[in-house]
C-alpha cells in the first residue's frame, strides 16, 4: 500500500529517541480501511559477560484511505474543417480509470480522433473512489481564406454586380449572401435604396467571418407636371409647368410653344400625350414624368319636343349632344338645367337651349311652343241618389266631342252605369287640336244591407237542432225548409240530418236589399278500427293502435280486459299478456249516442327452453370442442364460443387452442320466432407443459457410458416425468442415470406432466462412441520387409476425415503429409521420392474422435535401418 513499502530510521546514538516519517498512499490505491504495522527495535548493550540483548516490539494500526479528488485540468488541439483529428486531455494521466463519451468510448487520459465539439471524461481516482466528471471543448482549426466585397454607386432602378473575392485561390464550397438568400460568388442586385450585402462562405462544414459591400442609391430626380386645364376645347390653349429636376425636354413639340424649359403654352389640334424628362445635374440621374391634353370638340344639340300644346297641359323639351344644360326663360313646372325639361306656358313661347359638354365646350338652339284653347260641356244623371248595384244614365246634352269617361270605358252620351258605392264620375272630352277638358257628376249609393247569419252550435249531432240569428238589416224573408221551425222574424231553428245550407233575405228602410246563406254541418256517424290480431312470445309486447272517425273528436276509450295492458284510456296501448287474450276497445264522443267498439286477439308463445350437448368441460391445449344443439323447434342458432368469436351453425367443432376458461352460450330463434338463450357452459383449456432435458457427459464413450439426465430445461409447471432409453429401461425419477450397454446412436424419450395432466415429450438421441486409442511409434525401419515399413499412429476411435499428418527434417523442411490414416510414411521424400537417411524426425499428427473432437500429437520418430 505504501510507497516506500518499509522505512528503516537508525539513531545510532542511547537514550530516548522520537522517530517521524511520513508514509505516501498511491494515487491509484482503492479506497477503504487497510491496516500498517509498525515494529520497534531496539538494543541494549551491558557490559556484563552476556553482552548487548536486543528487544523488540510490534504495533498495529488500522488506515481509513479516504477519497481526496485529485485537482484536473484539461488540454485540446483543435480539429480541421469536417475532419477527425482533435484530441482532449485530462491531467493528471495514471489515475484508476478514465471514460470518455466518445464512440467507441475511450478510456485513456488522452482521447483522439475527435471532430469539433464538447466531450466529457468521467475520472475515478482509485479502486472504490468516487467518480469525478470534467468536460473538454475541441475547438476549429480554419485554414478557410478571408473574402472581401466590392461597393458601388447607381441611381434607382439600376443594377450592379457584386462579387466576393478571395485572399486566396480556394475550390469547391458554398456561398451564402444576405439580404436575398443567393447561393453564388458573383450576384446582380437592384436595390431601391442604400443596401449593405453580407456573404459568408461555407466549406467542409466550416464558415467564413462574414465579408459585405455597401451599394449606395442616388436619388432620381423627380420629375412632376402641372395642367392649368386637363383638357381644353378646340381652338384653346393651357399652360404646363414641370418640376423636380435641372433641365427639362418636351416630347413631343407638336402644339408647343418649346420643346424645353419648365414651362410650355400647349394648343394642339388633337388630343396628345407629351413626356418630359427631367435631369439631375449633381448625380447625373434622371426621371421622366407624362402629362396628357385632350382636346375636346364643341357639342353638336339636337331637340325632340311637340311644338303644340293645349292650354294647362306641359310641354317636353328634350336635348342631347351636351352634358349640362341651361334652358330660357326659367318659367319651368319641374327644373331648368337639365337635358329633358317641363314647360307649361298659357300662351305660345320661343325658348332658348344652352348646352355645355363635359370638357366645357358650349353651343345654342332655339324652339317655338304653341298653346291652343280647351273644349267645353255639361253631364247630367237619370237618378240621384241609387242602391248599391241600381242603374242609372248619365248624358251632357249638346256636346258633340269625342269622350273618355272615368271609370267606364264609355266614349258617347248617354251611357248607363250601377255603382256599388256613392262614385265620382269624370268625362274628358278631346277637340281637332287634341285639346282636352273634363266635368265630374257624383253619384249617391244608398248601401245594401249586410246580413250576418250566426249559430249557436256548428257543427251539430245527428238528431240535434241549431239556431239561426239574423242580423244586419231592418227585415227579413228566409227561404223556409221542412225542418226550419220561425221563432221571430230575425230567429229560425233548424234539425238537419246532412250537412244543409240555409238563406234569408234582408231589406233596409231605403228599399235596399241582400240575401245571406250559411252552412249547418252535421258530424258524420262514429267509427273505430284496431290493429290486427298478432302472436308474441312471452314476456314480449305488442303496441296496439287505433283509428277513430266521425263524431265531434272528442273521444275517449275504453279498454277492456285491463289485464296486461300499460293503460285503459289512451287511443294507443301496449299489451304484454301472459296468455292468449281478446282485447275490446269502446270508443265515445259525448255526443253521440252509438258507441262502436273494436275487437284484437294477441296469441302467447312460450319460450324456447334452450339446450345442448358440448363434448368437454376440461381439456388440454388444443381443445376441439363439439357442440350440438338439442332445443326443439329451433329456426336460428347464434353460439357465443367466449373468445369474442360468433357461429351461426346449429352444430359445429371448434378449436381452442389458447389457455383459459371459456363461457359457451347458444341463442335459439324458435319457429315461432321466440328468443331465448342458454345458460353458459364452461370450458377450461389448461396449458400443456415444455418438455426438455440435456444430459452430462455431452461426449460419452463406452470406457464411461453412464449418463445423467436433468430436465430443468423443462417448463416449470412440470410435476410428472417419464423416461424411456430405448429398450433398455424406463425410470419416473426426476433425475434418472442410465448405462448404455455399448457403442451406438439410441433415443431417449421424456414424458412430462403438469398438474393438469396434459402431458408433453421431448426425444433426443444419446451417442455412444468407441475411447478415442492411440498409439505412435517412436522407431520404424522402411526396409521392405514388411515388419516396421511404415510409420503413422494406429488405434481405435478415430474419425478419418480429421487426420492429417506433416513430417519434417532437421532443417525444418516438409518432407511428407498426407491426411489419409491409411497412407503412412515410408520413409522417402513425397517430392523426390528418394529414401531418407537414418536419424531422427519431427512429426505432427491432427486426429478427430468419432464426435468430432480434435487432438494434435507433436513429437519425433527414430528411421532406423
């Protein structure tokens, strides 16, 4: 444990002495409790005959080696671009282990082979220590060249070419500009203003500081035009006025008063569009700007109007041509300044039309309105006032004009009408000139009187009577029938059997008079259907519904027998009986007297009770279970087998072949289509057992053929074993031994059992093979006298096809091999075929026992002569 392992101190002096020393643990010493002995002599010199005496003393003492970290620094060399040639260091070296996270993982102090990046080291200082964790960085080594960028000046819109330029020739990598994501050495750019273009270039993973040029955008000289007049008339001018740059060139100079100068005169024919460009003086950059002048015709008026008129009546004036326009005189009925107007003049006028169009452009059109005189007359009525619907002739006496009447489509006197209602009535009469006039005559309708029939009950029962009142009039007459009995002159009762209509006439003071029918409706006769007779299975429903006609609809029900049924009042009920049973429903309206009743049968079938015959309860893994069906009467079959699988068969084999317990059901469809299932059958399929077992010896020869067997390889629920070895012998023991009685390949069989009896067997065949005997002779004489001719080993056992044996000299040469057992040596060169001289050889033989097994014989023979 100590460095030095033992520390001699010598005071060579007598007396009491204090020794110091100090013991130095190992850095790679593991860490625990570890015990020093120390050991004290001393000598005592006498001066009697016995002379010196030396003692001695031992202590021993227990040493508790605590972990102190040790203190760790760290050393790297860089790696190149995608390379693998850094290295990491963790110092001090020659502590108990180092583990680096690298792949493969290192575990010196010093790791190489790294690419750039951060690794950790896990130190532990000594046996049973505590770890220490450090991280080393591994930086770059860049051999990349420095990039420098070319600035420029341009106007806007312009482009310029930058390009990055190396501090040295360099081939292959990527380059990476921003703004704009371009992927070359050269780019064009257009930027709109002042911009600073950075690139960086990339190879083998490794990217350069990133290098830029500033491109610098002088501003265009910025070039507006001012119109006086967007637009002027032919035969006008305007004036344009540029600004924004230095100088100015106008293009084109048709109409111009000049070609240059920020202000022109422009008075062209047509309408044009000039362009002016303008320049910057300092920066030499230019802009150009447009201005266009339209150059409007004058509008071209054209009138549509009646030029006669009747007095009191308008006039149209409609112009086109222009976009504004101004009428004279303003004496208008609607407005003035627009392209149709509305004049009404009680005397013939000239007016005066002023049209503008939208560029401004004006022109004039006079017209001449005539007014001419009305016609005149009279109407006069054969009767006023009149009943409503009363006819009467109106006639204008002395007229002879052509007439349209309102309302009426009359045209000559005398014509007669029937108002319904006191009504107006105008004549318009139309003279040669077109000129029309109108009277009026009213006309006064006494109203008919209007007759309301009422009832006190509709509609009624059969047998019941309903009465009539009248109302609306000051009398009245009703048109009587047999069965209308007159309680007062405004009151009648009536008794229809059939739904019969009834009329009365009413007259007013005035002699006036209507006539006014009504409707007496009689309810049909009551009537009620049910559904039809049915069959359910017990325990079933059957919902019953019925159809109810005729009566007031008022209706109400009464079931009968109420046993089994959800309710004995409703139109609709649900039976559910336990036996055959006729259910009778009575139908009422508190109105009429006959009640008809309706009669359904709902017939009860019992269940089917469900049976069936499975071929097993228990089995070993797989299981084929039979099933078969035993219900009588059955229609339909549907097993649940209880591994989430369905059969439709009635009868049928399945197999199961996972381990567990299944639950069996069969839902029988009978043939009066009833439902019932089973109760479940249980099935238990058990597992069956792993049977396996090996053997030792593996090899076994007859000079020892007595072999153990295990079955431990076996699954674990075994608990029964059966061994059969061939003819020999059989055994139940778990861990039986067999002799076999001589050489051969025999089988040997285990039986196994779990708990649940499902058994398993497992057949291997035991060889036994003949001891491997050899023996090599250390002499031969290859004489030809048949005795000792040859040499090679002899024995028992041996596989020929793993012989093989080499003969060598004194000087180490190969003068024989062969790898047939039955071609030995005899002695001569196998090249030369000369006989070798006497003395002694060196062989190795390779030989392979019947199971394969290989064994190598090196030694020397003796060729004796």
């Amino acid at each position: 444990l100590f460095s030095p392992a033992e520390m001699v101190y010598n005071s060579g002096v007598a007396g009491f002495q204090v020794f110091t020393g100090t013991a130095q643990v190992p850095l790679n010493v593991a860490c625990g409790t570890f015990r020093m002995r120390v050991r004290c002599n001393y000598s005592v010199v006498n001066l009697n005959p016995c002379g010196t005496q030396t003692f001695g003393e031992t202590e021993d003492y227990n040493v508790i080696v605590n972990s102190v970290p040790p203190t760790l620094t760290t050393s790297s060399t860089p790696a190149g671009c995608g390379l693998n040639n850094g290295t990491a260091t963790v110092s001090p070296s020659g502590l108990f282990s180092y583990q680096w996270n690298t792949v493969p993982v290192q575990t010196t102090s010093t790791a190489t082979g790294l690419a750039t990046g951060t690794y950790t080291c896990i130190v532990v200082p000594g046996p049973g220590c505590p770890p220490d964790t450090i991280t080393v960085a591994v930086g770059l080594n860049s051999n990349l060249p420095t990039y420098t960028v070319n600035s420029a000046s341009i106007c806007e819109g312009d482009s310029i070419v930058l390009t990055a330029t190396p501090s040295q020739s360099h081939q292959g990598g990527d380059y990476l500009w921003q703004p704009g994501n371009f992927t070359t050495q050269s780019i064009t750019v257009s930027p709109a203003a002042t911009q600073t273009y950075s690139v960086t270039y990339t190879f083998t993973g490794c990217t350069t500081t990133p290098a830029s040029g500033t491109v610098t955008v002088n501003s265009n000289a910025l070039v507006t035009v001012n119109a006086a007049l967007p637009g002027i008339c032919l035969g006008d001018s305007t004036v344009f006025i540029a600004s924004g740059a230095t100088t100015f060139q106008w293009i084109p100079p048709l109409g111009l008063s000049s070609s240059s100068g920020n202000m022109v005169s422009a008075s062209p024919a047509v309408s044009t569009n000039y362009m002016v460009i303008g320049t910057n003086q300092s920066a030499q950059c230019s802009d150009t700007s447009y201005v266009q002048l339209a150059v409007y015709d004058k509008p071209i008026l054209a009138l549509t109007l009646n030029n006669a008129i009747c007095r009191n009546d308008s006039v149209i004036l409609s112009a086109s041509g222009a976009s504004i326009y101004q009428w004279s005189p303003s004496g208008f009925a609607v407005v003035w300044n627009d392209s149709t107007v509305t004049a009404s003049p009680q005397n013939s006028t000239t007016y005066t039309l002023t049209g503008t169009n939208l560029f401004g452009c004006t022109d004039s059109l006079h017209v001449a309105v005539t007014v001419n005189s009305l016609p005149l007359f009279a109407m006069q009525a054969s009767a006023n006032p009149t009943c409503a619907g009363d006819s009467v002739t109106l006639d204008a006496p002395g007229s002879n004009f052509s007439y349209k009447f309102t309302p009426g489509n009359f045209t000559v006197f005398p014509f007669k009408v029937a108002p319904v209602t006191t009504t107006t009535y105008i004549a318009e009469s139309t003279d040669v000139n077109g000129c029309a006039s109108s009277d009026t005559i009213t006309i006064n309708v006494n109203p008919l009187p209007v007759v309301s029939l009422a009832l006190g009950t509709n509609p009624i029962c059969i047998g019941n009577s309903a009465s009539i009142t009248a109302s609306g009039a000051d009398n009245y007459n009703w048109a009587t029938t047999p069965d209308m009995v007159l309680l007062s002159n405004a009151m009648v009762d009536v008794s229809p059997i059939i739904n019969t209509q009834y009329s009365v006439t009413g007259l007013t003071q005035a002699g006036c008079f209507s006539t006014e029918t009504i409707m007496v409706n009689v309810h049909p006769p009551l009537s009620i259907t049910v559904s039809k007779d049915t069959a359910v299975c017990i325990g079933h429903s059957y919902f019953i519904q019925t159809t109810a006609s005729g009566g007031n609809g008022n209706y109400s029900y009464v079931w009968s027998p109420p046993l089994g049924l959800d309710n004995t009042s409703q139109p609709n009920v649900t039976a559910s009986p336990n036996t055959t049973t006729t259910y009778t429903v009575t139908l009422t309206d508190n109105c009429t007297v006959l009640s008809p009743d309706a009669s359904v049968t709902v017939k009860v079938d019992n269940l089917p009770i469900v049976t069936f015959n499975p071929s097993h309860s228990v089995g070993c893994a797989p299981v084929e279970l039979l099933l078969a069906n035993t219900t009588p009467k059955s229609k339909y079959c549907i097993w649940d087998l209880g591994n989430h699988k369905i059969s439709t068969d009635c009868n049928l084999a399945h197999t199961y072949r996972e381990v567990g317990n299944y639950q069996i059901y069969l839902s029988i469809t009978d043939s009066n289509d009833c439902v019932n299932s089973s109760s479940f059958h249980t099935l238990t399929v058990n597992p069956i057992p792993e049977a396996d077992f090996y053997y030792n010896p593996e090899k076994i020869t007859i000079s020892n053929p007595m072999v153990k067997f295990n079955p431990s390889t076996s699954s674990p629920d075994v608990v029964n074993w059966h061994w059969n070895f061939t003819a020999f012998d059989s055994s139940v023991m778990e861990f039986p031994s067999f002799q076999f009685p001589y050489t051969g390949q025999f089988p040997v069989a285990l039986i196994v059992k779990n708990i649940f009896g499902c058994p398993d067997t497992m057949i291997q065949f035991v060889l036994v093979s003949e001891d491997l005997k050899v023996y090599i002779p250390n002499a031969f004489t290859p004489n030809d006298d048949e005795l000792n001719d040859f040499f090679g080993p002899i024995g028992a056992g041996i596989n020929q096809a793993g012989f093989y044996m080499a003969i060598y000299n004194r000087w180490g040469e190969r003068i024989y091999e062969t790898n047939q057992l039955s071609r030995p040596w005899n002695g001569r060169h196998q090249k030369s075929g000369t006989m070798q001289s006497k003395g002694i050889y060196t062989y190795t033989i390779n030989l392979q026992d019947l199971e394969g097994i290989n064994s190598t014989f090196n030694g020397t023979v003796t060729l004796l002569r």
